[in-house]
C-alpha cells in the first residue's frame, strides 16, 4: 500500500509553487495525485471542500491533533492551521499514485524527515522579496497588512532552502515548469522524451 512517492514542493506565497505543481497534475505519465490540505480558515472565494482544502472548524482540527490524524501540521497565523491528514496520504498511495504536495516550508520539511527515503523535497524560490511582493499585490487577494505579514515570513522561510533536496529559481515560469517536470519524471523513473512545455 506504502510503495507511492512523495513529492513536496514548498515555497513562499506567490513564489510559483501552485502554478508548477497544478502543471505537472496535468502529465499523466508521472502518476501524481495532488494531496489536499486541511486547514481551519474559512473558504476564500470559489474554494470548495475537500477540493481545495479540507476546510475544519478550530475544534475539529485540534482534536484530529490530539488523535495524532496529521502527518504534519503548523498554527501558520494565529488560530489558522493548516495539516496533512495522514488519511489522505493513504488514500493515494492505495490507488497506486504518487503524492505532490502543494505545502509551506516547515510543512516540507516535516515530510522529508517523517520519509526521507520516499520524498523528494523541492523549493521554488521567487527572483527577489521585491518581485515576490508585487506577485502578491497583483493576485488582489489579500490586504496591504496581510502582504506585509507574507513577505516578513518569506525572507524566513528562504532562509531554509539549503535543507531541501533541489531549489527552482523561478525567473522565468516556462524553465521553471520544464526544470521541475524533468526533477520529477527522473524521481518516479518515467522516461524523459525530451518534452518540451
């Protein structure tokens, strides 16, 4: 049941890490199914459960905590956690998939050492703080305040990139995606035929 991989791609927020990961979903040769976080924040916009996240409630989320459900949890703001249900990994590997992830930094990190054999952990790192703010400014998503908190956090977490298996610098988002497709069919042994995005 346990023979899938697991593929972790972390990041700071609007480095490129949802665009890469949701590129490589679409190659059906590299087996992937994409492991959906739990979180305790409410659904933003068009979100959907269990699609985007699984959305819990504070007190639901504690208690799977308690239960040891997670495989990796954090409190990312105060009161808003985000996890991987132990479950949903399980899931994917007894459909015979390979798990990505779509996850922070500490979230990562946790992965590859509760499976260093089985992960491949990679970082998406942003050009420079500068460009990663105006990403974030451009998605209109989220407030000035709310930005400000992101990128002070993100000068932390590109600060753990060395710990990780590989680092993407995403300059350009064609590389980017070629860079982590080829670093992905390598890992689950698919042949590259020279694919060109």
């Amino acid at each position: 049941m346990s023979d899938g991989k697991l593929i972790v791609f972390s990041a700071p927020s609007g480095s490129g890490k949802t665009t890469i990961v949701q590129h490589l979903l679409k190659h059906k040769e590299l087996n992937l199914e994409f492991s959906t976080s739990a979180t305790s924040r409410a659904p933003r916009g068009e979100e959907k459960d269990g699609q985007h996240y699984y959305f819990l409630s504070l007190e639901d989320f504690k208690k799977k905590i308690k239960n040891d459900e997670f495989l990796e949890w954090e409190e990312v703001y105060r009161d808003n956690f985000y996890g991987t249900l132990k479950s949903e990994v399980e899931r994917i590997w007894a459909e015979g998939k390979n798990v990505i992830f779509d996850i922070d930094v500490v979230g990562g990190l946790d992965i590859k050492n509760i499976y260093p054999e089985k992960t491949l952990a990679v970082f998406v790192k942003p050009p420079s703080i500068e460009e990663l703010k105006i990403r974030l400014k451009k998605r209109k998503t989220e407030t000035d305040d709310k930005i400000s908190m992101r990128v002070a956090k993100a000068s932390i977490e590109l600060a753990t990139a060395p710990q990780f298996d590989f680092i993407i610098e995403n300059h350009h988002l064609g590389t980017a995606l070629k860079e982590a497709y080829d670093l992905v069919a390598s890992y689950v042994g698919v042949k590259n035929e020279n694919k060109d995005e």
